[in-house]
C-alpha cells in the first residue's frame, strides 16, 4: 500500500556519480545504499497480511565488512525469551533469552549475532520461501523470502562484489576492492541560535507572508496549536518558519532566510535522488519539521501513513551560510517498518 504525500521536488544540477544512493524494492524486500556504499536490506511479509513480521540487516561497502547482525521483528508474545526460527514451517534455529531484545525505544525484537548463526539464516534466505516464529503463542505470521536473493544479488553489484569471495549470492574468487570513503564530515557551527521575541516574530512573520504568492501558504488555524517561528542564527540571518498546512498526522511548513533588509530568501534543502544517478533533489516544504537552536540542526519527518510505517527523515546542519544535508532515510512501501530502520540513503559523520 503506497499512500505517501508527495512533496514538490526541484532538480538541481549536481553531477551524476556511478553506483551512487538509490533504494530498490523487488517482491518483498526493499534495499537500499547510500553514499557511502553501505546498504540495508529489508524483508517483509506479504501485503496482504496484517501482523508485523520483518527481517532487516546492513552491510558497510569496505573491503572487509561483514554482516554482524540480523533483526528479526514480529508480533512477540509479552516477555518472550525463547522460541524457535522457523524456514517453511521446519526448525532453523533455537533462540534463547540471549536473542530477545525488548528496546524501551523500538519495543521487542529479536537479534542474530553469532556468525554461525548468521550464515544459516542467509542459507534459509536463498532456498526458502518464508521465516517464521514460534515463541509458544503459535506461528507467527512470516517473513517473506521472495525477492531475498534478488535484493542481494542488487547489493553485492551497488557495492562492487560480484564474482568475489565476499559476495553474498554470486560468489567467485576474486578478491573485493570495494573500499568507499566515508562522505565528508558535515559540521553544524552555528551553536545557541536565539529565538525570537514574540513582536519581534509577529513582524517578520506578517512581512514574509505579505511577500508570498497568493494561495502559496495556508493561514494558521487559530484553533490549532500551531504557529510560525524564528530563530536569529548570526547578526545578519534570521531563520523563519512558516506553517502552512496541517493534515490528520502531518504539518507543513516552509522555511526563509531573512538577512537584512533583502528579500526573504525561500530555502531549498537538498535531498538525495533514490534513483542511482547521484543527482540531488531539493524540498521547499518539510513536513513536521523542527529547529534545534542548540545544535543548528533542522529536521523533518514526513509520515506517508497515520502509524508512521513508511516516510522519510532528514537533518540538515547549518554550516554558517546554508543548511547542508546530514542524514536522510526514507522507504515508501507502507508494510510496518518503524522510522528506527528506514534505509538511510545519506550519511555523514558528526
């Protein structure tokens, strides 16, 4: 089910880099890589189930990095602690209260951590057709194996292994040479911005939205609990946000660089194209979005469905002239996937 709300886009003119983020869904399983060459692949169970059953891991893209955890997610029974992995009904690994996890954050799963263990769940991946759990409560509903080797098979080309030794489905004896560099560091130095006083707000909030085209910006509900902002990031540039929808589970807004006595300036945050090509896109309208003033840091969080299962979520830092892209993640099939483990197509170190 795909009901995200799309958001206008703007190409920019960035150039196109080989094998660059993209995000691919094959059957049941979605993966996806990001600028760096690490990749997420996730399994899902079939659409027209309704319980939560879910398979994800990542890979870095260097030369020696290895699968060093799998996360299982279903509809655990309370305070389960034992159980049996199942591949097309017939036991494939004993778990124990070493591999149940109950995360006061994302809530209960189970985790893979022993190579051995790992390597006969990705054997179960390329010949079954479906993982399920008993935990004592019955079978759960399933992980869906279709798509699985396919969606590696993509990962291993994105990061270059094919035909390699550490390939994950077609594997030869060539030796990987996959060794991605990290994206560059990406440093937010604006620090402690100062938060406008309200008449000092009310002032260039009426000014920037006396500027704007007709229809362009909703005015506020006031029966909602909403309402513009503004931060003074330095002595020349003050950041304000506009609202200018609000729906059932999100809240548009658009935000403006106001420096001086120029024209407020609309921002134009840049996000990566999922296709491959490396280009960038750009959003002039977040949805949820909030300003940290303590770290400089904007966000965003667009709910494609009211129980927040699929979406994207960015930051951007702001260096001290614009805002650059920090992190990004998104998927947009609608299949129970939690924000914690969107596949992430942009990365930076903090």
């Amino acid at each position: 089910m795909r009901i995200l709300r799309l958001l206008p886009i703007l190409l920019l003119g960035f150039g196109v880099t080989a094998h660059a983020q993209s995000q691919r869904a094959i059957k049941d399983w979605v993966g996806a890589c990001d600028n760096t060459r690490q990749c997420t692949a996730i399994g899902l169970s079939p659409e027209s189930n309704e319980g939560v059953a879910l398979l994800y891991f990542e890979r870095a893209g260097g030369a020696n990095d290895q699968i060093t955890r799998i996360r299982l997610r279903f509809d655990l029974p309370p305070n389960a602690a034992a159980g049996k992995l199942l591949a097309d009904g017939k036991p494939l690994l004993t778990l124990t209260a070493r591999h149940f996890v109950n995360d006061p954050n994302v809530g209960a799963e189970i985790r893979i951590e022993d190579r051995a263990e790992i390597a006969t769940v990705f054997a179960a991946m390329r010949s079954a057709s479906q993982l399920s759990l008993d935990a004592g409560a019955g079978t759960s509903d399933a992980v869906s194996l279709s798509g699985a080797s396919a969606v590696m098979l993509w990962i291993d080309e994105q990061q270059g292994r094919l035909g390699t030794t550490s390939a994950l489905v077609r594997r030869g004896d060539a030796t990987s040479s996959a060794i991605v560099p990290p994206a560059p560091r990406v440093v937010a130095q604006v620090k402690d911005a100062r938060a406008l006083e309200a008449a000092e707000l009310a002032t260039i909030s009426a000014s920037v939205r006396a500027a704007l085209p007709a229809d362009s910006c909703e005015e506020i509900n006031p029966d909602l609990p909403l309402a513009d902002a503004g931060w003074r990031l330095d002595a020349q540039t003050t950041l304000v946000q506009l609202v200018c929808f609000s729906g059932a589970y999100n809240v548009g807004s658009q935000w403006f660089f106001q420096r001086g006595s120029a024209a407020a300036q609309r921002l134009r945050l840049p996000v990566p194209n999922a296709d491959g090509s490396g280009r960038m896109d750009s959003l002039d309208e977040l949805i949820n979005a909030d300003f940290d003033p303590a770290t400089g840091m904007l966000g965003h969080y667009n709910k494609g469905r009211g129980i927040g299962d699929c979406g994207s979520e960015a930051r951007w830092a702001f260096d001290g002239k614009r805002f650059q892209l920090a992190h990004y993640a998104a998927i947009d099939e609608c299949r129970g996937v939690n924000g914690d483990l969107w596949p992430v197509l942009w990365r930076t170190r903090q």
